[in-house]
C-alpha cells in the first residue's frame, strides 16, 4: 500500500511551512516547519484537535492566505510567490473552496452565490447554469430553494451551496473544511456521495473533518498535532464502510490520541 | 455619563477618516457661512457708518453755473458759424448768485429737508491717462476742498505734505484701482489740453466712491484750484447737498430738488441720492455675499445628508454590538448620546476653527471688494456672526445625527444579536446573473448599487447640486473670462473697439476710408449727445443706424428706426410712467421736437437715465454739430493701438480726440476679472473637494460594511483589479445621471439663476451666453474626477487578504 501510493503524483507539495500569529506581544506558532506531499485524484482527510491548525494549513494550501515561511508547490510552481492578483487567478482556476463558515455572499440569490464563481472562468454561460442545476440537485437542493436569498436559509441548506460553489469550476483540488457539519445524516450522506463522485472523475479532495464517517471516505487521512504532521494513515480506495476500514481508522485514531 | 464618554471615545477612533471628511465638509460651510455673514452684517454698517461719519448728504444735484462763473445767456441772434465764447451775452453777476441764493432757500425750506449746502466746483469730462495702463475718461468734479463745507467731508487717508507742483487729492477709488501712489503724476486730458497733478493725497468720501454712478470727485488745494479754474470758467457746477430728516424717503427728495431747480429754469447735469449710490457701490459685496450663502447652504446640506448616512450605517454595521450593549444595560439614550457626541466634539471643533480661517480669508476678498465700493473697509471680528454659525450648523448636526440614531431606541437586542434586518431591506435579487445578459463584472455592479442605493440616492442628490454650482461658475467663466463681451456689454453701452472724433466737414470723407481700411470691420457714426427733458439734462445715444450697434441696450420694444422715434432709459420710463407708444418732448438750446415712444432700454452705468434717437432724429433739435463721432469696429481688436496711430498719421487734420475704447473696458473688465477669478476657483476646488469627501466617506464606508463580502469574492477568485471597478462602477452610473442630468438641465435653468442674479443689479436684460458647450466640458471634468477618485478610493481593496473574511 506505502509503495503503491509512492507512485502517486504529488499536486502539492509543501517544504517547511511555518504559520504564526502575532496576537499583540505574544508570537502564536500555530504550524511548524510542515512538510507535506497531497497526491494528485486522492481523497485526503485532516483531522486533529479543534484548534489544531487545520483551517490555517487549508487556506495556506489553497493560496488564501500567506505563510509565514516555507514553501507550496502548486503543479510543481511556487504558490508563495505569486502576487495577490495572480494568487486570485491560480484560485478561481485550481482551488474549490467549502468554509468552515460557508460565507456565502449577501444580496443575492443561491444561484447566483454559485454563477458569481462560475461565470468567472468565461466559459459558456449555459454550460455553467446547467452544470450548477446539476450539482444542486445531486445535493438535493429543491428548486425553489435555489432561487431565495442566502440569508432566508438554513445552516445546512447554506452548507450544501457552499459545497456546489466549491464544485462548479471542477477544481483540480477541492478543499472543503468541515462541509458536513450542520447536515443531517441523510444529508450528509448525498454530500458525501457527491464528494466520492467528484473524487471517482479524478478530482483531488482535501477534507477537514471531525467525524468519523465522514473520514472512512478518505484515500488517506493525516493527523495533525503541535503544528506538525503527527500521523498519517492509508485506508485505500473507498468502495463502501467495510468492517476492516472502520476498525483501521478507529486504531489509528486511538494511536494519535483522539 | 462616564460610560458614554468612553463610548464615544471609542466611536471617535474607531473611524478617524470619517470623522475627519465630516469636519472638513463642516469646516468649509462654518468658513463660507461665517464670510457671507460677516460681509452682509459688517459691509452694511461699515458703509452707514463711513456716510454718518462724514456727514454725507443724501442727496445730491449738480446744477450748470455758479456764483463765480461770468454769467452767460445763450444768445440766438449770434452768427453760428463760429461757436465761441462770443456767442454768449455777460449777464449781470448779482443776478445768478441772487437765483442760487434764492433756490438754495427753497430747498431747505422743503419738506423733510435737515440741511442744505451749496458748493461750488468745475464739472467736466476729463481723461485719465494711464488709469491702470490705459485712458479712462470719467465725468469729474472738481472741488476746492479748501473751502469749508459741513456736509459730505473727506476723510484723508494717506497724505505726503512736502511742497509739490499741482498737488491734488484723489478718492480711493481712483488711487488704488487706477494705482496711483503719493508723489505720482495722474495727467488729465481736457479736451485737447493736458493737465499734470501731483497725488499728495488719498481720501476717503461717501458722495461718490466709484465710478459705477458715472461721476466721481477729485480735490484740489485752493491754489491749485483758483489755477485751474482760470479759463475753464465755463465749467463751473453748482453743487446743491441736501441731507434729509431721519426716515424721509431720498428718491422723492431728489425728485423734489431737481422739478424745484428745473423750474428755475435750471439745467440739472447730476442727481443721485443715497440708496442708488449704496446700491451700485455695494454690488459686487451684495453678489458675492449671495453666492457665498448659496454655497454654505449646499455644503451644509451636504454635511447634514452625510453625517445621517454615516450614523446610519454604523446601526446597520453594528447593530449587533449595540445589541450586546443593550443587553448588557445601556440604555437607548446612552448609546445615541455615545453616537451623537463625536459628531458633537468634531462639529465644535471645526466650526469654531473654520471661523477662524474665515477671518484669514477675509482680508482677500475684502480688498476686491473695497476696490469696487470704493471705501476703505474694516473688518472686526463679528460676535453676532459666529454665534449664528455656530448655534446654526452645531444645532443642524444634533437635529440630524438625533433623527438617524433615534432608530437605536426601537432596537431590541434579540434582534441585534440575531442579526435581524429592522430595515425594510429589499431582499429582491437584482439582476440576476442566470437570467440577465452581460458581463458578469457589470451585473455585480449593477448589484452593488442596487444594494447601495441609499448612497446611490446620497451621491445623486450632491452632485446633482454640485454640477448646478459648477455650471453656474463655468457659465460666470465662460462669459467673463472666454466671452467678456457678452458680460461686459450687459454692465456696458455701445462698444467700439476705437473711436473718432473729427470736424464735422472732414468727417464725412474720411468716414468713407476708414470703412474701406482692410482692418476695419465696420464703422458707426455713434454719439452721446446731451438734451434737455422736462429741463434736466439727459444724455442721449445718437446712432445712424440701431441695427448695426453689437450692444443692443434696449429690453422691451425696439430701437429708433425713423426720425420721430425714441428709446427711453427704464428709469426716466418709470419716473415720467412713460408707456411705449406715449411721445416726449425733447430741447436743445432753444429747439425743440416731439418723439414716439418705441423702446425701454437699460443701462448700468447711467442707471437708466439716458435716450436713444436716429441720426436724423437728433438732427430735427440741433443741426448744427461741429463734430462728427466714428465708433469703428476692428476685426483684430488687438490691433486697436496701431489703428489708432494709422489713422492719426492718416487723418491729422480732421482728428480731433480718438479713444482706444478696447483698451478701455478691458480695464473696466479686469475689476470683474479679479473676482470672478477668484469666484470660478473657488467653485471648482470647493466642487471637487466636496466630491472627494463624500466619495470618501461612502466608499470608506462600503469598504468596511462589505469587508467580509470583498474577502469572499477574493477567496473565489476574484482579482483586485475587478473588485476596484465593481466598487467603482456601483457609483459611476450614478454619478453619470446626475452630474450630466445636472448639465443638460442647467442649460434650461441657468438662464433664470442668472436673471434673478442680473436683476438684483437693476440689469433687466443680460448678454450672458449659457453656452451648452462649456457646461458640459465643467460637466465631464467632474465626471472623470469622480471617476478617477473613486477608482483611487477603492484602491484599500487590495490590502483586504481573502484571509482577513477569516479573521473576521
Ligand atoms: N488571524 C488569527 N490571529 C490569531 N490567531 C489565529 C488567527 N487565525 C487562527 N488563529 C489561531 O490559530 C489556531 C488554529 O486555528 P484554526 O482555525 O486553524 O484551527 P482548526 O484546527 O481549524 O480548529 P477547528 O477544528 O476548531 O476549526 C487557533 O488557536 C486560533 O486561535
Ligand atoms: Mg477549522
């Protein structure tokens, strides 16, 4: 299993990433000199304690925000060096981003929340209004729904919008931090399922998550801990919750002090 | 109380930058306020004051011969051909000073009269040569002011003692808008004689002050005096000064003295009473004190409309910390007092110190202003002033900051903590981006302003105002600075570029070639002439033809066409209530005609005192006039000055006085220049500065209410570049609206600003062009600098990381 993942592409690698915040006087070193390699089409969970850094590293690795040091390989190309303005570029290009918060924009209705990104790249408008109807229902989002204003909607209704937005360019990389927690389990299993879809057509999933069924999707799951990788373990391709799975993440967990 | 004070403290700094474009805007209306206030108040009291402090008289009527002048009586049986002093029979001497005597009596013995005095002085048409570089003629009189006299004093305000040849003692006016310093020469052309002073004087009189009446004063010491009268004993004047009985109405003072002395069969060449005098001389203060009200009521605006909308954002950016505070135990109250008192503490502060800069400004305008009224004016600090400005606009700012935070009462904290909207914010999805066609930068926009009409609303009403002001300025440039003409000739008679007098036989011939000279464009026999009406004597504009004329004087009617019609000045229409249609009588020396009445005509400088007639009009009460005067008109005005030496070489014989007329007004337009200079500046900076501080404040505070929305955009993708014109763009179609709605509906209102101005001077007609062309060049260079301020305002976008909608 090690070996066969080897062999895997890396789309980021990340050398010596630091993160710190300086609250007043005091220096907060929330990531530490994190190297970290994520494997072109896999499905990569990170877990760890609240207040871990799990967030920070997501945005770091999506160009949202800058290091402190270190550096981000991109396809092979230097993130950190790019301007804002080219920053905003490799974003609406590479990254699909689910937030914690979700952050949708005011104002507006659903569906324009998701055009506002997809009509970004300049494809076909109709395409793009096709595409985005699609996700919405794949994530069971009624139709009259679509058309009401993000702040008319429920937590988890915003969730799931969150989620299409994130899905409408076909990133290479979706990045989506904690995208199940304010859905119900029915919901959050058709999320999920558009997750392992998304991941089947071969796009790469970075996935912040504090649930456990959550994390038996991944190809591969890291720990994080003091600002470092302190764990990683490989459950291999997601066919369906097998005992064997369950019962290697439950270890794992268990190991890194959960 | 304390609780609120560290409330507002934290208010205050929480937004400097927005506190500090309030306190500008406020600055700006208490600085203009406290200005109009200080001159309307100090101007008028300053001006009563000077006239009660030299005993001016309120009214004032010269009268053709004197007590010294060798009595003459026109003799008609004396052969015409030679028109000299022969012509005139000596009369008994004892009898006209009997008659002055007589009239002077009679006058102080009228009704409402407190004090009558009669001085003696010469009256002529006199050019100044090198009047500010050029030759000015003014109808002067010239006193000897040596002679004791109570009523209308002088008041000597520089004066050098040392012995010069020919000292004189010249008004203010003359001295400091003709520049003339003590120990100058100031040469006075007197038809073909010059005569040279020395200045040893300047002084200060309330009887004339300026040149707006068409008379002004000069005074000599009797020696120079008794050697200037010598020869021009002819000349002599007969000053009748009257000063009335508290409240008694001046005009019909006038009115009374001139039908007592016309009745005498006296010729009267002057009248004028106090408020006309004041009218003319206070003109440009009066003016400048409208427009400055003007724009302190639109800044002040401005900064009300501004100060609510800031208010009201705060509320709607922070009604979830006022709910906490709520909930925590503040009261309504307290949090309004906590909202309301840095606005409070900054209107104090630069209302008290744009006062200040007032009293800084002041001196500049004060020193246009006092050139034109012609006295020397003070100004002190004015108690009564500030207290208005600041109980006005402190007052305004707690009235409106109250009205847009009293909502804060009404709030209740679950609300605020929840985050629910009180407002009836529509929650309508404007241009929707799956249905609507378009770039999707442009939608968003479009969005944007939807979702920030209010400010929309705020930066539509100010630059709509704006616009008026800056067209109002543009038009005042356009036809003051590009066009002067057109401003001049609404203030001004006929125009000339040169003009000609020659003998009346040579006249003719020349007139001839002078037409046919290639630099010439046209050439007028044009002349003012003196009449007789109901025995004063009025002057009368004798053209061959009206039609030809570039300044048309008259505003109802028309002008004379045939021999037995006539134009009549508004106020000699008003004072006989002349209709059009009516006929009126007109002597010359004996001669006299009947005319029709066809036309009102207007004019500043004679105060609609004055006449029209043909040609051959004029020519049915004198046929006989020596001299023949040519108006010529240049196609190069510019050339006026070697025109004029052409035709002196050409026509030596024939010549006998030319005028380099262009030189002349534009003299008399660089008074107005300066001011409107100064006007038109001040408008634009004032314009475009008003334009940055709300675009300022509104964008400043989009920027902070829609933080978290720009970090979103960010973070899916969006670059700088494209969020700066978003922002940018949700104001520009605004701005576009109303800045060029403004323009296009200031060429149909400007019109009318402008009449009511014009008419506040007693113009009833104006030549002022509303050009549409420079309306809208002051149109888009405000449109491009709001666009440019707002793209340089939306610049902070950049240091707005996708990240910081994180921290938030
Ligand atoms: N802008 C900031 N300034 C200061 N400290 C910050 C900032 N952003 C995050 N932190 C700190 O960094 C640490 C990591 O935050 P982060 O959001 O990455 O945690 P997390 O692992 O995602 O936790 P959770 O599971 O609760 O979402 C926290 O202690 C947080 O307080
Ligand atoms: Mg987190």
């Amino acid at each position: 299993m090690q070996h066969k993942q080897k062999e895997k592409k890396a789309i980021i690698t990340v050398k010596g990433l630091q993160k710190s915040f300086s609250t007043g006087e005091v220096e907060q070193v929330i990531i530490n000199n994190l190297d970290l390699d994520i494997y072109e089409g896999d499905f990569t969970i990170i877990m760890g304690s609240s207040g871990a850094g799990k967030s920070t590293l997501m945005y770091a690795l999506s160009g949202m925000d800058r290091p402190s040091g270190g550096r981000i390989l991109f396809d092979g190309k230097d993130i950190t060096e790019y301007k804002d303005d080219e920053l905003a570029v490799f974003r609406r290009k590479n990254c699909g981003f689910v937030f914690q918060q979700i952050y949708l924009l005011e104002k507006m209705s659903l569906m324009d929340n998701v055009l506002t990104t997809g009509f970004l790249t300049g494809e076909k408008k109709n395409n793009v209004i096709k595409r985005a109807e699609d996700l919405f229902d794949k994530v069971n989002l009624p139709k009259i729904t679509r058309k009401k204003n993000s702040s008319q909607i429920s937590g988890g209704e915003a969730q799931r919008v969150g989620i299409v937005r994130a899905l409408i360019n076909r990133p290479k990389v979706v990045f989506a931090d904690e995208p199940t927690g304010a859905l119900n389990s029915n919901n959050s299993d058709a999320v999920l399922d558009v997750f392992s879809k998304v991941h089947e057509e071969g796009q790469s999933i970075i996935m912040v998550t504090h649930d456990k069924k959550t994390a038996l999707r991944a190809d591969r799951i890291i720990y994080l801990k003091d600002g470092k990788i302190f764990g990683e373990c490989l459950l291999g391709n997601y066919q369906k919750e097998d005992v064997e799975r369950t019962r290697k993440l439950n270890q794992f967990l268990e190991e890194m002090g959960w | 109380m304390k609780k609120i004070w560290v409330l507002a403290k934290h208010n205050l700094k929480k937004e400097k930058g927005q506190y500090m474009a309030f306190g500008i805007i406020l600055l700006m209306t208490a600085l203009i306020l406290n200005i109009a206030l200080v001159l309307l108040f100090q101007m008028d009291k300053a001006y009563d004051k000077k006239f009660d402090e030299l005993d001016t008289a309120n009214v004032n009527v010269i009268v053709a011969g004197g007590k010294s002048q060798p009595v003459v009586e026109y003799n008609v049986n004396i052969d015409k051909e030679t028109k000299t002093t022969e012509q005139f029979e000596i009369v008994e001497e004892a009898k006209i000073t009997e008659r002055l005597d007589e009239i002077e009596k009679e006058i102080s013995q009228l009704e409402n009269v407190e004090k009558v005095e009669v001085l003696e002085a010469i009256f002529l048409n006199a050019i100044v040569k090198d009047f500010r570089g050029t030759d000015f003629d003014m109808n002067t009189v010239f006193y000897n002011m040596d002679e004791t006299h109570e009523l209308n004093r002088l008041e000597i305000i520089r004066e050098d003692k040392t012995e010069v040849k020919n000292p004189i003692y010249l008004p203010l006016y003359i001295a400091e808008f003709g520049q003339f310093d003590l120990g100058d020469t100031i040469v006075y052309q007197i038809e073909e004689e010059k005569v040279e002073f020395t200045v040893a004087g300047v002084v200060q009189e309330m009887q004339y002050g300026n040149l707006g009446n068409g008379i002004i004063g000069v005074y000599l010491p009797k020696e120079t005096y008794t050697e200037f009268v010598k020869g021009r004993e002819m000349c002599h004047v007969t000053v009748f000064s009257a000063q009335t009985k508290e409240q008694a109405d001046s005009e019909k003072m006038m009115d009374s003295i001139t039908s007592l002395l016309t009745d005498a069969d006296e010729s009267v060449l002057f009248s004028g009473y106090d408020r006309a005098n004041k009218q003319v001389r206070t003109m440009v203060c009066n003016l400048l004190v409208v427009i400055l009200a003007a724009f302190a009521v639109i800044v002040l605006l401005v900064s009300l409309l501004l100060c609510r909308e800031r208010i009201q954002n705060r509320i709607e950016a922070e009604m979830t910390d006022m709910g906490v505070l709520k909930a925590l135990g503040y009261t309504g109250n307290g949090i309004i007092a906590a909202m309301m008192l840095p606005y409070g503490i900054v209107g104090i502060l630069t209302i008290v110190f744009g006062i200040g800069i007032s009293y800084i400004l002041l001196p500049v305008l004060v020193s246009v202003i006092q050139l034109q009224a012609g006295f020397w004016l003070t100004i002190g600090f004015d108690a009564i002033g500030a207290l208005i400005v600041v109980v006005l606009l402190l007052g305004m700012v707690f009235f409106f900051t109250y009205f847009a935070a009293r909502k804060i009462k009404k709030l209740q904290p679950i609300w605020a903590i929840r985050g629910i909207s009180q407002g009836k914010i529509s929650r309508k999805n404007v241009f929707a981006l799956q249905t609507t066609k378009g770039n999707v930068h442009l939608l968003l926009a479009g969005k944007n302003m939807y979702a920030a009409a209010r400010q929309n609303l705020l930066l539509f009403l100010v630059l709509f105002v704006l616009t008026i002001l800056i067209s109002f300025a543009g038009v005042l440039f356009y036809n003051v600075m590009v066009e002067p003409d057109n401003f001049m000739s609404t203030l001004a008679e006929e125009s000339p570029d040169a003009v000609l007098t020659m003998n009346a036989e040579d006249g003719k011939g020349h007139k001839e070639v002078i037409e046919n000279m290639e630099q010439v464009s046209n050439v007028l026999e044009y002349s003012i002439e003196t009449v007789q009406l109901d025995k004063e004597e009025v002057p009368v504009f004798v053209c061959e033809d009206f039609n030809e004329v570039t300044n048309d004087l008259c505003y109802e009617g028309k002008n004379p066409e045939n021999d037995d019609e006539i134009a009549i000045g508004n106020e000699i229409a008003q004072n006989g209530s002349y209709e059009i249609g009516d006929s009126i009588t007109l002597t010359v020396e004996g001669k006299s005609a009947s005319y029709k009445i066809v036309g009102f005509l207007q004019s500043v400088n004679y105060q609609g005192k004055l006449l029209e007639l043909t040609k051959e009009g004029y020519e049915k009460i004198c046929t006989e006039n020596p001299y023949i005067t040519l108006y010529v008109y240049l196609n190069e005005k510019e050339q006026t000055e070697s025109f004029l030496e052409l035709a002196e070489d050409n026509f030596e014989d024939g010549i006998v006085t030319t005028v380099n007329f262009y030189e002349k007004s534009k003299t008399s337009q660089e008074l107005y220049a300066g001011i409107v200079q100064i006007v038109v500046l001040a408008v634009f900076l004032l314009t475009i500065l008003i334009a940055l501080l709300i675009l300022f404040i509104l964008i400043r505070s989009l920027l902070v209410q829609r933080r978290q929305e720009l970090g979103i955009y960010k973070a899916i993708g969006y670059s700088n570049r494209q969020l700066m014109f978003q922002m940018a763009g949700s104001f520009l179609p605004t701005a576009f609206v109303a800045i060029f709605g403004s323009a296009v509906l200031g060429k149909f209102m400007m019109p009318t600003i402008y009449n009511g101005i014009f008419s506040m001077i007693g113009v009833m007609k104006h030549h002022c062009e509303i050009s549409a062309g420079i309306l809208l060049l002051f149109a888009g260079v405000l449109f491009v600098a709001t666009f440019f301020i707002s793209m340089v305002l939306s610049m902070p976008i950049k240091k707005i990381s996708a990240y910081a909608l994180i921290k938030e």
